[in-house]
C-alpha cells in the first residue's frame, strides 16, 4: 500500500500543480482593473478536511479563491514571479496566512485579467508597494546535449495539435472552481495512458520514491517553466526545437519538497527515504537536454514595503 507521505505528495501536486505551472513570461501591463467585493481574513490556525491547511490560489469564472496563503505566495500570483524572483518583503510574509474570495464584475476575466485585479487589492488592504529591477544573476541555459541533435528516449517531437498552454490552464482553473481537485483529475491523462494534449501525474511508489510528470503536445515553454520551478533560476531556451513535443520528467520527492516549502506547504516524507533522482542526470539522460550554467539578465520584483491587512 502507498505510504501517507507519497499519497501526499501526488494529491499536493494535483490540486497546486496548475498554479506552479501557470507561472509563465510575465504578460504585458494591462489596463486598471479591480474586484468588485473582496473579503481578506486572517486563516484559521486548526483547518479541518484533508486540503483545509493546503494554500491554493483560485482565479477563475470571474472569482478569486485563495486559502491558508501567505503574502509572498500571494505576490507570486499577482505578479507572475517565482519565489527566487521576489526580493525584500516584511518579516512576516512567509508566516502569517490569509482567505480571501474576491469577485469580479465581469464572470469571464482571463487569468492574466484576475492578476491585474490581485494586484490591485494588495495595494489597497496589504499596502503593497513594489518595483522591478533587471539585475544580472545566475542562470541556466536550456541545450541540446547531443552533437548530432538526438533526443533522448523520453522526448519527441509530437504529432498532436494542442491549444495554447495558457487556453489549456484556463480549462483546468475552471474544472477546479466547479468540481474541485476531482474535476482537474478526470480532465489529465491516467498513468500510463497516451492522452493527445494532456499532463500527467504518474505517482511515486515506495520501490521509484519519484514523482513522474508526463506532458504530450506540450510546448517547450511547459518544460521551460517547470525546469526554473526546479532549480530555482531562469531557464533560457537555447535548443533551437520548436513545435510541440511529448516528454517525461522524474522529480524527486526531496526536489518537490523543497518547491512546495517555497509556498508554506510541508510535504510529510518518510525518514530514510532513498535519494530520487538528480535533475540534472535525468535532463541529459531521459530528455537528451542539458543546463548549462551562465549568468545573464532577469527582472527581479523588489518588495518595498506592505502593512498586515484588517479583516473584515
């Protein structure tokens, strides 16, 4: 039987995996947006039910759903940021947590509309002040590890036509405002099933301690993004492939562990758990890719300052 720790982990990434992925290119300045009511109080201390202490940020049908959140989590999401991209901050942004539910006048705002909308309530009940700077850092650029091109054997070019990744996030969003992590689940591919345009959870085991993500139809962006979740750094894409692709990841519960630690989740693992595998092998080896190291450019958010909010 499945250990507690590993269930965990898979039912972690099912309902949280759609907002870690949902971090792509930061969209163009939009126009003034704000929710039509919103509701911000501090999260109770004793949640009940098996997701009650799990954060989870919701924007979809027009509403913004967030639990047991902290602010820099919530900074994430309004500003497109990984946790490595968000500099400075007051000291309780990664302790104290909030519920929110917000509505927006319009039931069909997009996603990048809802973050517009985000930004604007931390401004008004946090007293978010932030800028932007481009400072030089460390980075990783995303290659070709043969000289001869070839790919590895878990990725190919794909023979699927899929939508845009963000029509697809939208999709998922929604599926979850609806039915809840049940509803996400019957859209994703099975375990072991070939299903055109879908991600899958292949769940870990106690004999492969490693949490498998499957992506057919997928474009290299998706890859991109989860490889900079990963390692904590940008990931520049210098592989020259383009069009969609099929391909499989290993992640180590410890990797996964220390992502989710980012976001104030605690993934329960097991003591003496065996190493999963190095990301770096299983690029190069599963994938045919590499990470190169370098230093290059990346806009970093600068928190200048925020105030607690006042429930209401």
């Amino acid at each position: 039987m499945r250990s507690p720790a590993l269930a965990t982990a898979t039912l972690v990434l099912a309902a949280t995996g759609v907002a870690l992925l949902a971090q792509t290119a930061p969209a163009a300045p939009a126009a003034a947006q704000t929710f039509e009511v919103a509701s911000v109080k501090a999260s109770n201390p004793n949640p009940t039910g098996p997701l009650g202490a799990m954060p989870m940020v919701l924007p979809a049908l027009g509403r913004l759903t967030a639990q047991n959140v902290t602010l820099r989590m919530l900074v994430m999401t309004a500003y497109n940021r990984q946790p490595f991209q968000i500099v400075g901050g007051p000291p309780w942004q990664n302790s104290n947590k909030f519920d929110i539910t917000a509505k927006a006048e319009d039931g069909s705002a997009t996603l990048d509309q809802m973050r517009t909308m985000l930004r604007g309530l931390l401004e008004e009940r946090f007293k978010l002040k932030a800028h932007t700077e481009t400072r030089d850092v460390p980075i990783y650029e995303l290659v070709v590890a043969r000289g001869d091109k070839r790919l590895g054997p878990k990725m190919k070019a794909s023979t699927d036509t899929c939508p845009d990744f963000k029509e697809q996030q939208q999709k998922m969003l929604e599926a979850i405002a609806k039915g809840g992590v049940g509803a996400l689940q019957s859209m994703l591919g099975k375990p072991g099933e070939n299903k055109p345009c879908s991600m899958t959870n292949i769940p870990p085991t106690p004999d492969n301690p490693a949490l498998g993500f499957k992506a057919t139809g997928q474009s290299l962006e998706l890859l991109v993004t989860l490889l900079t979740q990963l390692t904590g750094r940008p990931v520049v894409d210098k592989t020259g492939l383009t069009g969609p692709h099929d391909f499989e990841l290993s992640i180590s519960l410890q990797s996964l562990a220390a992502l989710y630690q980012e976001l104030g989740i605690t993934l329960p693992l097991p003591p003496g758990l065996p190493e999963g595998p190095a990301l770096m092998t299983t690029v190069q080896e599963d994938l045919g890719l590499k990470l190169d190291s370098q230093r290059g450019p990346s806009e970093v958010l600068v928190v200048d300052s925020a105030e607690l909010p006042t429930p209401d």
